[in-house]
C-alpha cells in the first residue's frame, strides 16, 4: 500500500521559548557589595568572581574567589602580592584566554607614593590553570620619578612692595622649598629691582645644612621692575654649571612680580625665546590689582609657558599666596612627567594598567587609560621581553582625556590580529581605535567616533565571529550612557573594516523601552550558539534598568554575519530575585560549566553572580499523509436517498522530534499538544474525524526523541458540492519541555524562527485526463412531452424534459438557466441521473 505525501518535513517553533533557563538559576553569594563587579569564565567548572573593594588587609583591597558550577560554592583565592601593591583593587578587570588555560587578573588602582605625589600605576598577575601566579605585570614596579629639578626663584624687589608684603613673599618661597624636601630638587634665588642680586646659588643651596635660612638675611632692593633683564640674568647665569646648575635636571623659573616693568632698557621679546631655547619652564605669579588692566594680565600670560592656564598665577595680596602653594607645587610635580619645550604632563605614573585586560597570542594587553595626561594607550607584555606601549601619537593633542584603553579587545582575521582600543571620552563623544601591527609596530589602521556628547561610546567593546570560521566579523561597542527620552544606552554593530574601507557601524542594538537610565551595553559578551542555527549568539547588560535592578538581553547572530537587532531574550534581575541591584554589571559567556553539552552564561550583580544555563534546542518534523491519495467518486457522489456517513480515507500524522543542540542530556521529554482542523475557515466542514465525529480534533502526549505516526479515520457526513477544491487538514502545534531528570528543572524548548502552522490537502477523485485538466464536452435536450401547442386555460401544467450529457471529461460548476413566460409559473423540478446524462 502506497502513500502519498502531501506535505514534506517542516520545522516547527514556540515563537515564545527562551534559551536561557531562568526558572533555577544557580546563585554565587558573598558578604560585600563589590563582588561580582567582575565575572570570568575559567576552566571546565568555574567562574572566577571579582570583588575589588572588599578590604583584604591593611593597605590591601581587592578580593578574588573560585566559585564552582557543581558545589556552588565559592572560596577566595590565595594570591601572594608584592607589599607595595596598596590598594590595587584586585579583580576590577578580568581575561581569560580562549583556551581558559589562563586567567589575567589586574588592580589598576595601586597606588604609590613619590614624595608629595600619589601615583595609580595599576598591576596585574597572570594566572595558570590552578589559579596559581605565573607571572606579574609589571615584574617590578619603576623606581619613584627621581628627576633632577633645577628651580630659581626670581623675586620683585622694586619700590612698589612695602617691607611687610616683601616679608610674605619670603615666607612664601620658604614654603615652596619645604615642599620639595626629600626630593632631587635645587633651588637658587635672585631679586630684581633696576639692580639684580643673586641671593644663593645652585652650589650654596645644595651645601648649606639649612637650606631655608638662605631665604632670611634677604633685604629688599627698592627701585624701578626690570623684569625682562632679571629673566635674562637667570638664563645666562644662574642656570649655568659654575652656579651648581645640572645639565641634566628640568629647568624651572618661578616669578614672582606685583606689576608691569617699569623702563626696563630689554623688552620680553628679547629673553622669552632665549628662554625657551634653553628649555626654561617658567611659572608667573602676579601679586595685587595691578593685573585687572588687560596689558598686565597679558605681560603676565608672556612671562609664563603656554598654556597660561597651568603657567600663570595671580593673587589679589601678598598674603593670599599661600592659596596657591598647593596647586603650584602639583604643577610642578607634573614636570616629572614628559615634557614639551612650553609645557609639561605625566607619562604612565598615573597609567592605571589593567583598567582593561586582554589576552593574545602575543601576550596580556593591559589597558592604561591615565598615561600621557589620560590621552591613554595600552601595553603589550610579551614573554620575556619588554613591554610595548600602543597609543596614538604624543603630539595628537585632540586624544587629552580621551582613556583611550577603557575596553580592550582583539581581532582575528586570517590568522592576522587587531588591538582595539576604546576611548569613551574622546572629544566627549568617544571614539574606538584598531591597531595593527607592521614593521614591528602598533599603529591605528580605523577608528569610528560616537555621535552623542557623553555617550560613553567604546566603554565596552565584544569581537564577535558570527559564522564561527575563526575570524572577526564584527565588534559590538557599547555606549552605556547614551540617552533617549525612553531609552538609555545603545550598542552599535560595526562589521570589521577590509583593506582601507572606512569603518561604519550599521545596525544599532537598544534595550527595553522605558527605561531611560537602563545603561544597556554597560557590559558585552559572546555567549557561543544557544538556538542551534551554528551561528554566534550574544548578552548585553543592562544594570541600570528597572531603578537599577537591572536586565540582560539575548541577540541572535544572523546569517549574513550580524546581529539580528531585535532581542530574543531579556531577562531582569526582578523575576530572578526581588533583592538583586546591577544584575547585569558584568557578563562572561560561551563556556559549559554545568557539563551538559550546552553554553552557560554568568551574570554579575551586586553581591552575587548568577550562572544560567542554555537549554537543550528541539527541531520537531511533521508529515501529513492521505490513504487513499483522492477521495472515491463513489464515496462523493450520491443521488435519491442520502446515505449513511461514508469513509473518505485515512490520514496519517507523524511528528520527527530531534536536537539541534549539541548536548550531553540524551533523551529529553516534552508535552506535546497538536489541533487537528478540516476545512478551517468554511462554514460546513465537507469531511469529519471518526473518532471526534466533528471538524477539530486535539492531541495531548508525552514524547521523547524519536518519530511518532498516528492514522486518523475521516469521514464524510454528507454528500459533498463543491469537489473542485480539496478537504484541508490544518495541524496547529505546541510544545513545553519537560524537566530533565539529570539536570533538574531543566527544559527543552523548541527551535526559533520557524512556522507553527501546516496544512495539507485531499483532492477529491476526478475523469480529468493525464494533465488533471477537465474538459467537458456538454449537450442539452428540451421535450414537451410531444405538446406542439400551448392554450391558455385549457392545460393546467406544462411538463418540460430536460436532457443535459457530458461526452467528455468531468464538468464541475455547470449552470443551467431556465427562462419562461410572464404567463407560466414555476411549480417543480425532478430529476434523475442516467449514466452520464442527467434528466430534469
């Protein structure tokens, strides 16, 4: 017996089933409200959780702990840190390799002192598989800034100071000097008047035995402000090796004046470049009111280095001059960073290494987001060699306080690799940059800049290979702050750039409505395949939603290497728990944990990391069958009496249930719910199920893995019209996962994206020919039962005999029209069927 199949295998979907388990998430818990601020998938079982402010020991912060997927247990995790490793918040910023043989742990905000200056270095230690140090970045902290610093005071002595302001100023440079004690600093001093007086050289300053009483014995000169001359004696004089004056040390000039020269034969212009050749740092103090007129205010600006605004000073009085020790001392200080020959800034004292970590086959990449006056860059530490630092270049001065290594990432095309740096506070929109390396060197090859003031574009950054061929294919920024009236942060999708292409960003994912401060695209990660289509799936954290209870979200990858820009999933941290904040703070995917064969994901909150596990994905097959293939003219057709229901045939379902997931779980059961319809949609259903003696029937049944068939009876309760069409069967399905006994209140959930709904045809039997075509070959008779003339009122009824044959193929549909006269009236029609003629 042969079957006919009328529709082939489907597959179908719950448009409503999620990927990710949410009903026993597994939940990691410690005392401490920064714990999970970081979450790194490690190993075969476990998540390393970081806490970054819990207080260790004294001067000690920054706490890291083992937590196991099977015992759900967490224990902190013994690491030996050099002494001078104060306050480095260990665990802010965590990596794992992508063979999770290694972890990379950093707390950038070490911090050190160096005479009077704080420094936040940052240092990192790279981890084995036991969680066991291997190494630590850097392997030994730099000595303290030990730069040579050459400094003379050039004082006004002129008339215009009375004795007790001149007084103040002599306290004042004591003051200054006693700041720099202990530190490889020279000072010198010289008062200008129309008469200049070196009071102390380099040489007496450094052999004296108190340094400070050099200032004392000082007595006013009176006289006219030959302020150019006096700056001209300082560079031709005192900073000149017969005065103690080191070739070595950083050059600087401290003025401190209460007005404009006054007939000084030499105008600036002819010492300022002099100074500047020599590479003179020159501060300006100007002291009184004299400098409310616009020409004071802009001698002052050409005595001091540009920018003004770190070189020049003023105070209303004398005694206001200690309002500015502080800040003159932090200017200075700054000089033991890199230097310019008008201007000073740090270099990697405040570099805050580790802000953002990375692993590559070249070595850890540590972010330094505070080095070169927070323009930023990031080092490359390769084994057994020195670090390489990879930044835009110095004199790019539109990258000061741009972070630029906030978020690291990296990229691999072709075997080739790509650095990528984000820089959030680029020009206050942010800005992410790819560096390539040619010749022995990082160099930017693309960046994209972010649109919105305060966006925070490139705070997080995600490489994605979305076909999971070995390449990038795109990378996900996120720029958590960007701000809509109802939505708050958004992530772009920007395919890596080929060859010299301008890198654009396409597609724009965003986060839940209503949720203006949601910061969506605070924390980015690969998730790995969780709907089994082989493509790369990702979560994006949004901790500030929901009044910072906080939401995850699930995108799908696509085919043509995206991102599908509607979520498939958004889990909040509400329906998991009415006590979570910043549930989706940080994020680490794509490992199994829980040893089913399936991705987990970790999810970090305040005080706790929640693990959730993907689940098994189930593809379900359906085939409709008809036996026999057409319903039987002798079935359909029928005169005279109506007869009793006849069988139109047998319909056979049969339902393919199989995963699509590559998981260790084995057989899995689910209920399975299919409504059966004939002829949806009409007002009489032509055919009905014997067993339900009407047009619906319904299916509930627990099934495993495998292929179910059932045969269904049908019937037709009348005889049937209309034959041109055929009966449909409509099959409409459902299916809910049952808990995994090996993984409890574990479920399947069937495949995403595909239809729901299939239906499947019964032609009825026709004489149609080879090409089902029906030609009909129709002829009609009319007789009057041998009447040759109709009288008016003598013959009552007027019998019509009408003979209608078909001599071809079956003719569907036909319509005889009768018309007679105004005088005749309808009463009847009888009519029999002959063979294939039909009578009336």
């Amino acid at each position: 017996m042969a079957f006919g199949i009328m529709l082939l295998l489907g597959v179908l979907a719950s448009y409503h089933g999620f990927n990710l388990d949410v009903e026993e998430p597994m939940i990691f818990q410690e005392d401490g409200a920064s714990f999970g601020q970081s979450v790194a998938q490690f190993g075969s079982s476990r998540v390393v959780v970081g806490a970054p402010l819990e207080v260790v020991a004294v001067n000690r912060t920054g706490q890291m702990y083992d937590c196991v997927a099977a015992t759900g247990l967490c224990q902190p995790i013994p690491l030996h840190t050099p002494p001078e490793a104060v306050n480095m918040s260990l665990g802010l910023s965590l990596a794992a390799s992508t063979n999770h043989s290694w972890l990379l742990a950093c707390g950038p905000t070490m911090h050190r002192a160096c005479g009077e200056n704080m420094y936040a270095e940052g240092f990192c230690l790279l981890l084995g598989s036991h969680l066991q140090t291997i190494w630590t970045m850097p392997a030994a902290l730099p000595e303290c800034p030990s730069q040579e610093m050459d400094i003379v005071f050039l004082i006004d002595g002129s008339g215009s100071i009375v004795q007790s302001d001149f007084k103040q100023m002599k306290d004042f440079v004591r003051a200054v000097m006693g700041q720099f004690e202990g530190t490889n600093t020279l000072f010198s001093l010289i008062q200008y008047s129309n008469h200049l007086k070196i009071h102390f050289t380099f040489t007496q300053f450094q052999s004296s035995s108190s340094p400070q009483s050099l200032v004392d014995p000082i007595v006013q000169l009176d006289g006219l402000t030959f302020t150019a001359t006096g700056i001209l004696k300082v560079v031709k004089e005192l900073f000149h090796s017969k005065n103690g004056a080191r070739k070595s040390a950083k050059k600087i000039l401290i003025v401190i004046t209460d007005g404009q020269k006054y007939r000084d034969p030499l105008e600036y212009s002819d010492v300022i470049p002099q100074a500047e050749r020599a590479g003179i740092i020159r501060y300006a103090i100007g002291v009184g009111k004299a400098f409310q007129e616009p020409t004071a205010r802009q001698e002052l600006n050409t005595i001091g280095s540009v920018p003004s605004q770190d070189h020049v000073f003023r105070v209303d009085n004398f005694a206001a001059l200690s309002t500015i020790q502080e800040q003159l001392q932090e200017k200075i200080f700054a000089v033991e960073g890199t230097q310019s020959r008008t201007s000073s800034s740090f270099q990697h004292e405040m570099s805050q290494e580790g802000f953002s970590s990375v692993l590559t086959p070249d070595g850890p990449v540590l972010g330094a987001v505070g080095s070169f006056s927070w323009s930023g860059g990031a080092f490359l530490y390769p084994q057994n060699m020195s670090p390489t630092f990879i930044n835009m270049s110095q004199e790019n001065v539109d990258m000061r306080d741009s972070y630029l290594g906030y978020s690291t990432e990296l990229a691999l095309w072709k075997g080739v690799q790509s650095l990528i740096l984000g820089a959030p506070r680029h020009q206050h929109t942010g800005k992410v940059v790819i560096f390539t390396q040619a010749s022995g060197q990082w160099r930017p090859k693309a960046e994209v800049a972010g649109t919105q003031i305060g966006s925070y574009f490139g705070a997080s950054l995600c490489t994605v290979d979305v076909d999971g061929d070995g390449s990038s294919d795109l990378v996900l920024i996120g720029a958590p702050h960007y701000y809509k009236p109802t939505q708050g942060g958004q992530v772009s999708v920007c395919p890596l750039p080929q060859g010299r292409a301008k890198w654009q960003c396409e597609v724009i994912l965003c986060g839940e409505q209503g949720h203006p401060w949601g910061r969506f695209g605070a924390a980015l990660t690969v998730l790995g395949d969780v709907n089994g289509d082989k493509l790369t799936d990702v979560a994006i954290g949004a901790p500030g939603e929901q009044e910072s209870r906080g939401a995850v979200f699930l995108f799908h990858g696509t085919s043509g290497q995206g991102i599908n820009p509607s979520h498939r999933q958004r889990i909040a941290g509400s329906q998991l728990s009415p006590t979570l904040q910043y549930f989706g703070q940080s994020l680490s995917g794509g490992q199994d944990l829980t040893q089913d064969g399936l991705v987990d994901l970790a999810v970090g909150a305040r005080g706790q990391v929640l693990l959730l596990r993907s689940r098994p994905v189930l593809n379900v097959g359906v085939a409709m069958r008809f036996m026999p293939l057409e319903v039987a003219k002798a079935v359909y057709q029928c005169w005279g009496d109506v007869p009793s229901t006849l069988e139109a045939g047998n319909a056979t379902v049969c339902l393919s249930i199989h995963k699509s997931s590559l998981d260790q779980l084995g057989d899995v059961q689910s209920s399975v719910r299919y409504d059966l319809a004939l002829d949806p949609g009409r007002l009489i259903s032509r055919a009905i199920f014997d067993e339900t003696k009407n047009w619906t029937l319904t299916r509930r049944k627990t099934l495993g893995m495998g292929d179910y068939c059932e045969t269904i009876k049908l019937l037709l309760p009348d005889c049937v019209e209309d034959v041109v069409n055929p009966i449909i069967l409509r099959l409409n399905f459902s299916l809910v996962g049952e808990p995994i006994p090996s993984s409890p209140n574990l479920r399947p959930v069937l495949a995403v994206g595909s239809q729901d709904l299939f239906t499947a045809s019964l032609p009825f039997e026709k004489n149609c020919g080879q090409d089902h075509l029906c030609e009909g070959d129709l002829s009609i008779n009319l007789s009057f039962s041998g009447l040759q003339t109709l009288v008016v009122g003598s013959s009552l009824e007027l019998n019509v005999t009408v003979t209608l044959w078909n001599e071809g193929e079956d003719s569907y549909g036909t319509v005889v029209h009768f018309y007679y006269p105004a005088g005749l009236s309808y009463r009847r029609v009888l009519g029999t069927q002959v063979n294939s003629s039909l009578v009336f």
